[in-house]
C-alpha cells in the first residue's frame, strides 16, 4: 500500500531553517537505499537545498544533485527537482510544493510549516492521499 507520512515541523532548529528537516529526512532515505526525488518549490529552493546538502553532516557525504545539470543524475541517490526539470519518479519522494505529486510513487513525504496558517494546502493533500487509498500518517518532528 502507497504511503504519505506528513513530518511537522516543530523543535526550533528546524523552525529557523525547515530545508534542514529535508536534509534529515533524505538522510535516512539514503541511509535505507531508498532512491530520492525532492520536488523544489523553485530552482533557488532547489540550490538552496543543493548547498545545504553538501554541509548537512559532517561525518558523512550525502550523494545528491539538481535534476538537468548533469548527464550522470539516474546515479545520484538524492535527486533534486525544480518545477521545469524532467525527472522520472523514484520510490520515495519528498513534495516541497504546493500541489501532490503525479505519477507513480511507493511513498511521499509532505513537509508541514511550523506556521498554522500555511497548512491550508496540506490538508487538502491529507484527503486527496486518503482518496487515493495512500496509508497516510503524521509525525512531529
């Protein structure tokens, strides 16, 4: 069964910065081999996230880029995706945008605001997940 697990933002680290929450989250993707696509809300979310990956931990390189910029993107474990990049879905995907994702897709993560009045979207996506027969959960992060 398809899943939607909906992570909101709630320890003030991640209220400051909420891209880190993404970092955390392709963290333990690629951690658990699970082949990435984050869907930017627009290609300076996109660079943005692409320069935060780099530092996220420093222990440990997380291998990403930004769809289009390079022949070799089908390897890279973290695919980031701007609104005009042509990038096949992956089983995971993590929806930094406004409307759900199409395509096929074993599971999606919606990252929540910390601010109640931008959820109004989110809720909408709840019950579209639901309609669509998806497993969908909610976890404070």
């Amino acid at each position: 069964m398809p899943r939607a697990d909906f992570y909101l933002i709630d320890k003030p680290r991640f209220r400051e910065q909420p891209l880190l929450l993404v970092c955390e989250l392709a963290k333990r993707a690629f951690s658990a081999d699970l082949p990435t696509l984050v869907l930017a809300r627009d290609m300076a979310q996109a660079e943005a996230l692409d320069d935060l990956l780099w530092s996220f931990d420093p222990d440990e390189y997380l291998p990403h880029q930004i769809a289009g910029m390079d022949e070799d993107e089908d390897e890279a474990p973290i695919l980031i995706a701007a609104p005009d990049a042509d990038a096949p879905a992956r089983p995971l995907l993590i929806n930094l945008r406004d409307a759900a994702p199409a395509g096929s897709f074993e599971r999606v993560l919606e990252v929540v605001p910390a601010d109640p009045a931008a959820r109004g979207p989110l809720r909408e996506r709840w019950k579209h997940y639901q309609s669509l027969g998806f497993d969908v959960k909610k976890y404070d992060m």
